[in-house]
C-alpha cells in the first residue's frame, strides 16, 4: 500500500449532511437539494484522488433515514441507482474502487445487484477506495460483527469484532469531517472513529467545495495525535505513536 504525501489524512472519512437546507434556502424541494449533494461529492471524490488520500468513507443514507417522508427515502433510491449508472465509468477512470459498506439485505434486489456490479467493475482500481455508508449504522456494523463471530463460534475480541466489520477493508480514518453545522456523530463510525480527529463545519454539503476540503485537511496537519501518549513520548523518536 503506498502512503499518501505527509501532512494528508491517509483516510477522510465525511458526514455529508445539510442537503435539505441547502434546498430550503432556494426555496426548492429536498431532493434538489441531494441532487446537488451528489455534485458535490463528484467534486470532493476528485479532490481527494488529486491530493493523494488514499480512502474516502461518506455517509450517505443511514439506518434512520428510512424514517423521513416517504417520497425522500424513494427519490434518494432512485438518485443512488442512476448516480451508480452514470459515474461508475469516470470513476473508474480516475481509479477508483467502490465499496459499499451496510445492511443490503432490506434494500431491494435491484439495488443489491446495482452494487454488486459497481462494486466488481471497479475492484481492481487503486488509486481511492470510496466507502459509501449505505443503509449504514454504527450500531447495526457492531452488533452484526458480533453476531456473524457468535454463530461461528469465535471469541470476541477487539480484533476478531474489527475484522468482521464492514470497514475491515481500510485502517481507521484519521479525520472525520461533518458538515452541515450540527457537532454530533448520528451512529456513524462509532468503532472505527475512535481516534480519528474530528472536523465540523458549518458549510452545507453541497457547498463545501475544494478550499473547504483543504481548510479541513490543514487544520488536520496541525493537531498533535497523542493516541494515549504523552506529547513528551511522541518528540522522542524511540517511542512512535501506536497507530489504529
Ligand atoms: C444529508 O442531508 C443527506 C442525507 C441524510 C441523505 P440532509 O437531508 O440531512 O440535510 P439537512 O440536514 O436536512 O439540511
Ligand atoms: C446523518 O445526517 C446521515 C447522513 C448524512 C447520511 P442526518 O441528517 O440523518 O443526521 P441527524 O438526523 O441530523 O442527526
Ligand atoms: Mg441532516
């Protein structure tokens, strides 16, 4: 695995939240709002593969979501089917592989097979890995790791749980970016944000454009991660940070 230039998270991971205000304001309706959400994230995915990150992880419909109108939960199906359509082949153009961690087994069968097929058509590509949180719950990843290791009969460990979870493909992000004001985690990452540096900005999604992608990413190299230890322990070159 090659590393990514210093000072550049080697893994973001984004709650891209703020769609539906971002709408609001223009008086238009809420799916305009994940329309431009979507632009948003073509422009961001770019960024990070011509910034060198190495794993982009978005959220991008969590288990709660199925409680919001019905008419948004359908349009955000349909926006996710033909965004798959229509931007695997740049994707993959740009090397980038698709992963889409989360609970597939209520999605329908046409959506599975949908990301099934992104999925395999990009699996060789390494430049990013995009991890996109579908039907994703951080609650839901733990318990489904626990469960999947209870009925093989495998202790749970730290380790063994990590390995069983859906972002057991990818080290642990080292910043988490929330936009869109709010400063909390909405079940996202609860495992794997566990050292990650967090990041929120008041920008909506569909704003936060390539200078805020690089605000966040310089407040980033600024932070001193102490992952437990002293700083002291960290100036001396014969203690290294344990890393997640
Ligand atoms: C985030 O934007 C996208 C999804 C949750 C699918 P929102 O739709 O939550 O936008 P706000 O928070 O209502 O502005
Ligand atoms: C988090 O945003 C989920 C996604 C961005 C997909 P929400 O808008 O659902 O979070 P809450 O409800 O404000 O906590
Ligand atoms: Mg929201």
């Amino acid at each position: 695995m090659s590393t990514e230039p210093a000072g550049i998270p080697h893994h973001i991971a984004i709650v891209m939240d703020g769609n539906g205000r971002w709408a609001k304001r223009r008086f238009m309706p809420r799916l305009a709002g994940h329309r431009q959400g979507v632009e948003s994230l073509r422009r961001c995915v770019r960024a990070c593969v011509a910034r060198g990150v190495r794993v982009l992880t978005v959220f991008a419909f969590s288990s709660e979501n199925w409680n919001r109108p019905q008419d948004e939960v359908s349009g955000l199906m349909e926006l996710m089917g033909k965004a798959l359509v229509r931007e695997v082949p740049q994707l993959s153009q740009d090397g980038v592989r698709l992963c889409f961690v989360g609970d597939r087994a209520s999605l329908s069968a046409g959506m599975r097979g949908a990301l099934e097929q992104a999925e395999a058509a990009t699996a060789a590509n390494q430049r990013l890995t995009l991890n996109v949180c579908f039907n994703y719950g951080g609650r839901w990843d733990i318990a489904q790791a626990a469960a999947s290791l209870a009925a093989r009969g495998e202790p749970i460990t730290e380790s063994s749980l990590h390995g069983a979870m859906g972002m057991a493909h990818v080290p642990d992000p080292d910043l988490l970016i929330r936009t869109g004001g709010e400063k909390r985690i909405s079940n996202f990452l609860l495992w794997q944000a566990a050292y990650s540096e967090l990041y929120f900005s008041d920008r909506l999604w569909p704003d936060f454009d390539e200078a805020a992608l690089d605000e966040a990413i310089a407040d980033y190299a600024g932070r001193e991660r102490r992952f437990g230890q002293t700083s002291e322990q960290l100036q001396s070159a014969q203690q290294p940070p344990l890393r997640a």
